[in-house]
C-alpha cells in the first residue's frame, strides 16, 4: 500500500499560517484527503482532492480557509492552512482514499500516515 510522511507541522499563533506536506512512497490516481484528530475525540475529515485536482472538498469548519491541493509529479499533498485558530490545535493525518472522487468518511481511506502536530496558540 506505499507509505505517507506529512510534515509541517508546529506552533502558530491564531491568526497564522501553517503549510502542511505529505509525500507518498507511490504514486496513486485515488483521492488523497487530510483528517485531524485531538485528544480522546475521533478522527475528523478535513479536505479531499482528487487525482486531478480539479474535485475538491472541505469540512465547514475549515471552508475558505483552508486549502488542499496535491502535485502528482512529486507524489505531495498538501494543506494550506491560513487564518489559524485555537480550535484548529490537532494532529493532522495525511490518508491515501479507495474512490476517485473526494470522499469524507474514514473508511473510504486505507493508507494513513504517522499524523504531524499542529499547535495554535490564542
């Protein structure tokens, strides 16, 4: 199934930006997507693009916000983070989808990476 190794993560003040990187070890024509997760809370959906990247989709609590785009030619994801909040604070997972359409729930993801930190301090 290949790897995936984000990067970027760190400590931002609200109102900051963060750009966060996941390459992956093959390439894949599947979707690509981001989730985050914080202490004893669920994995939550946060963007998806397809192979394209003409097909994307956001959580609304990242929408205008956020954006994810990927470059194939490096086998790269990645999330632009501006406007940072507090509520933002989670480990950010990189995850490699089965469809080819942007897909929001966990199951449709089968690769996973280690997750990268993202700290936003008020």
């Amino acid at each position: 199934q290949g790897q995936l190794v984000e990067s970027g993560g760190g400590l931002v003040q609200a109102g900051g930006s963060l750009r966060l990187s996941c390459v992956a070890s093959r390439r894949t024509l599947y979707v690509m997507g981001w989730y985050r997760q914080t202490p004893g809370m669920e994995r939550k959906f946060v963007a998806a693009i397809n192979w394209s990247g003409g097909s994307t989709y956001y959580a609304d609590s990242v929408k205008g916000r956020f954006t994810i785009s990927r470059d194939n030619a490096k086998n790269t994801l990645y999330l632009q983070m501006n406007s940072l909040n507090p509520e933002d604070t989670a480990v950010y997972y990189c995850a490699r989808g089965k469809t080819l359409v942007p897909a929001t729930t966990a199951p449709d993801y089968d690769t996973w990476g280690q997750g990268t930190q993202v700290t936003v301090s008020s």
